[in-house]
C-alpha cells in the first residue's frame, strides 16, 4: 500500500511540482496552468479550517501524488475526496487506482459509508477514472468560482475498488 504524509498549510516544494505538474487540471480549475505557492497557501488554510486533511503519497521514497479530503462537509454531511493529484509524469501508471485504494482503506478504518467527489464538467479524463471505479451520479451544482461541477458518490459497504 501507499504510504500517505500529511503536509502543512506552507506548501512544500514537492507539493507544488505536483500541482503544477498537470496544466490542463489547473487551467480548468483555476484558469491558470501554473499554481502560486501565495494560492495553493491559502487554498490549504482554508481547508485545514475547515477540517480537511491533505496528505503526500509515497510510493517507497517517491513521492507520486496529494490526496486531500473531509470527514465530514458541513454542506451535506458526507465525506469528500478534495483531491486525487498523481504527478502528471507517472499518470497512466496505475497510480490514480492505488491512491483510490489507500484512500477507501483509510475511509473504511474510519466506518465511513460513503463519500463523495466533485468532478469539474470539463475534466472528461477524470470523469471516465471515476465511472470505471464505480461512482455514481448525485447531482450538479456551481462552485464558488462558477465551475459546473458534477457530485459523484461511491457507496464502500463490502465494495472494493
């Protein structure tokens, strides 16, 4: 399995090469292609008030993504997966699929049922990762920067990946 490192709210220079690793992600995210270490800081601030936790994967010493998720969103009550980032040069690796795992792992020492995720509309590779791993369609809505973001949710009661 993965080994997760939790990361502070002052971005490390790893966490930011990750980040910037994907352009297409960050110009439709944030409509951008490269993250400021100022932006990422008070994205991560934000979330740490709000209770989420962020975490660098390991693969043995190498570092290959960030997860970044919610116990519980104060919106819905539901678990979310914020992020799900695998360093654009070892996408296609399987990566996405065994942090999808260390994830639901971590979820189900935490009895968690169920979480949730927010796809941006655009990010047609991620909608085709996360239907391939049996999420489900709840709902659309805005975010607060204007992005249609369509809510998927996976159920974890004796699923696996």
């Amino acid at each position: 399995m993965l080994q997760l490192e939790e990361t502070g709210t002052s971005p490390s220079r790893i966490e930011m090469d990750i980040l910037n690793s994907d352009a297409f992600f960050n110009l439709i995210s944030v409509d951008h292609e490269t993250l400021t270490e100022e932006e990422v800081a008070l994205e991560n601030k934000q979330s740490a008030e709000m209770g989420a936790e962020r975490y660098l994967v390991k693969d043995g010493p190498q570092y290959v993504g960030i997860l970044d998720f919610l116990m519980r969103n104060p919106k819905d009550g539901c678990p979310w997966l914020g992020l799900l980032q695998v360093d654009k040069k070892l996408q296609r690796q399987g990566y996405g699929s065994r942090m999808l795992e260390t994830y639901i792992h971590v979820m189900k020492e935490r009895k968690a049922e169920r979480f949730r995720i927010g796809i941006i509309r655009e990010n047609e590779p991620a909608l085709r990762f996360w239907t391939r791993h049996g999420f489900e369609y709840v709902t659309t809505k805005l975010n607060d920067r204007g992005k249609t973001i369509l809510i998927y949710e996976k159920t974890l009661s004796g699923q696996e990946v």
